[in-house]
C-alpha cells in the first residue's frame, strides 16, 4: 500500500471532516480516552498509511503492555460480511509496522507475508471482534505451519484484532506476549473490540482509500522532486535538520516527539515543512532521500 501524502487535499479534508463528525460529535462520539487519543493522531496522518499503522502499533503496545505489536493491511471476508462463508475471499496479511518492548531484541516481523487462508488467521477474520489466545502452543484453530512460524519469533501468547470497515476487511492487529502470561483487564479488552469496530476500521480504511486514490501520481515527477529536494538539504534550519537525523534513524514519530521534548502536532508541523522544502510527498520517501543523500557523502 503506497506510504505517500495524498495530492489531492479536497479529499482528505473531506474525509477528515466526515470521521471527525463521526467520531468526535454528536451521542455515539467516541468516550474511551485512550481510542479517542489515537484516532486524534490518525486523522492527522490520514493520508499516510505507512505512518498510521505505525501510530496504531506504538499505541496498542503501550495500552496493552504488550512485547509485541504488529499490523497491517490483509482480510478474510465476502460479499455476506465477515462471515462470508463459502463465497469469502482473501487479502495476505502483510505486517506494515511493529512496536517492540524496548531491550527485548525480538526477531523483527516488519514485510512478513501471511496468507489470509491460513486457518488461525481465517478464524480470526470471520470470528469475533477480538480474539485471546493465552497459549500459542495449545491453540486448536492455529495449524502447525503457522504455529511454528510463530514460535520461532518467540511468541507464547496473542491478541488478534482484526480491523473491518462495517463488514469489509481492512487489515489486522496483532499483539504478543513473549516472556510472562499477559493480563487482559475484561475493561480495556472490551473497550479495545469496540474502538476498532466504531473507529480503527473506518480511519484505516479511508487512509487506504486515499492512497488507492492518488497511487496515479506520476512517479517521474515524483523521482525528478526527489532529487532537487537532495540539494536543499541546506536550507532546512538547526532544528529541522535536528528532527530529519531522528527521521534518518527510523524513529517512530512518538519517539521522536519524546526525544525532542515536543508534542505530536509540533512534529508533524516541522514535518511538513521539512517535506515540503525538500519536495517529498511522505515521511517514508524523506527517510530514503536522507539515507542516500548520507550514503553520498560517506567517502
């Protein structure tokens, strides 16, 4: 799924204003703090897929106390709804970002492709809103193939949360525990399934929408901005060239917002900026033009 800003910003504010209304006003407003927080964030990176799932990660890692998270585009479904049945098709689950307890040094799962067929991930696109599985190990719905790949990443215990738009499959959530038995307060557990029924889905499916939507942008012109925007890294100031080594590094926009002491909305000002001086549509192609542009200095 494309990780560029949308070109066409007619369509994002009008998504935006039509999930902000959704979600934000009137007696079926979102009242859980935690999912409010988050879907805050996304609509601010609503035309960036790469960086909402990246938010989402860090996000349910934290809420969950999680080793482990991972998600990304992939569904399991059909034209009858989430229970499709016999006419259901599928999407492979592809992991587009992940969060890990710091220290842990847990094998990455970033790019790993999982077929939707699979029979544990089949489960949990048709089952319920939300599913627990405290032993991996023991688990009769995950076949063995499936089980051993997971294993072999050190996970013991998961949360599956599968993410839908209404009916429609969008993508999944997983989170892992991989040293302790996890504790699911039945609260946030609750809480969590109902936040991505009312509020995950229908953000991630818009992000996705809009990046389908702008995937015609000419890509020579996009290159031919890219390489101009390689010269005006000079014109970036102290402390915009101070955020691009963070965005150089790979940092999540959470931690670069800790390292620099500065809330989201500051980071996401100075990245537009930063983006906007250099001629790169996303957070995602500003990365590669630092690292290239590093790589061409090097002797």
């Amino acid at each position: 799924m494309p990780a560029r800003r949308s070109s066409d910003p007619a369509a994002l504010m009008q998504a935006q204003r039509a999930l902000r209304g959704r979600l934000f006003e009137g007696p079926r407003a979102l009242d859980w703090r935690p999912g409010r927080e988050l879907a805050a964030q996304l609509l601010l990176y609503l035309d960036e897929p790469q960086a909402c799932w990246r938010l989402t990660t860090d996000w349910l890692r934290e809420t969950l106390d999680a080793d482990r998270v991972d998600g990304g585009f992939g569904g399991y479904g059909g034209p009858g709804g989430h229970r499709g049945g016999a006419r259901a098709g599928g999407r492979d689950y592809v992991v587009m970002a992940e969060a890990q307890r710091p220290g842990l040094g847990l094998p990455p799962v970033l790019g790993r492709h999982f077929r939707a067929s699979a029979s544990g991930l089949r489960a949990v696109w048709l089952g319920a809103d939300l599913t627990l599985i405290p032993d991996v190990s023991q688990e009769p719905t995950i076949a063995d193939d499936l089980r051993q790949r997971l294993q072999t990443v050190g996970t013991r215990a998961k949360l599956a949360l599968p993410v839908r738009d209404g009916a429609t499959p969008v993508g999944l959530v997983c989170a892992d525990w991989h040293r302790v038995h996890p504790r699911w307060p039945a609260g946030t557990v609750e809480a969590l399934a109902g936040f991505a029924r009312e509020a995950l889905g229908p953000l991630l499916a818009a992000a996705a929408g809009l990046a389908v939507a702008d995937a015609g942008a000419g890509a020579a012109g996009t290159a031919a901005a890219e390489a101009a925007g390689a010269g005006r890294l000079a014109t970036l100031t102290p402390a915009e060239a101070r955020l691009a080594a963070l965005v150089a590094q790979g940092l999540s926009y959470k931690e670069m917002a800790r390292v620099l002491d500065r809330a989201l909305p500051t980071i996401d000002h100075q990245l537009r900026s930063i983006r906007a001086k250099l001629g790169v549509r996303s957070t995602a192609r500003l990365t590669r033009l630092l690292c290239e542009a590093a790589a061409g200095e090097r002797p």
